[in-house]
C-alpha cells in the first residue's frame, strides 16, 4: 500500500492530501529513511513522522485498504 494512503487509512493523518505533502517535506521516515507518498508500506515497517517538534514513532503491524475508526489503531503499534 502506499505510505500516504496508509498515513489516512491508520488515522495518523487525517487527510491524504496532508500526507502527501508531509512525505513532500520530508517529514516522514521509513525504516530511517525520508520516504515520498509513493513507497510502498509492507508489515514491519516503522515509520516515524515528524509534527513540528514533536515525533511519532510507530510499527507497521497490519496493511488493509478499508478500516473502521474504532479498528484503525489495531494498524500499527506505537514504538
């Protein structure tokens, strides 16, 4: 799947569009590297975004096209 569409779909960026330009910026790592919208996220992967000053750091444990918000942060696993 691909990293902007798993930032929506996990909730841990409301918007696709946001994603998109937070890969842009270079705000968003996968495995320690800068990672554009466009990678590709598979099981495993950590992911870490960064908001102003803070930083999330989060595990890939589940990739699925469609969740519900209640289901959504069974996705990932805060590190």
């Amino acid at each position: 799947m691909r990293l902007d569409k798993f930032l929506k779909v996990s909730r841990l960026i409301k918007r696709r569009t946001v994603a998109n330009e937070a890969c842009d910026a270079g705000r968003v790592l996968v495995n320690d590297r800068p990672a554009k919208a466009s990678a590709q996220v598979k099981t495993g992967d950590v992911l870490e975004i960064q908001f102003g000053s803070k930083s999330v750091k989060v595990e890939v444990l589940n990739v699925q096209e469609t969740v519900k918000k209640e289901e959504a942060q069974e996705l990932y696993r805060y590190i």
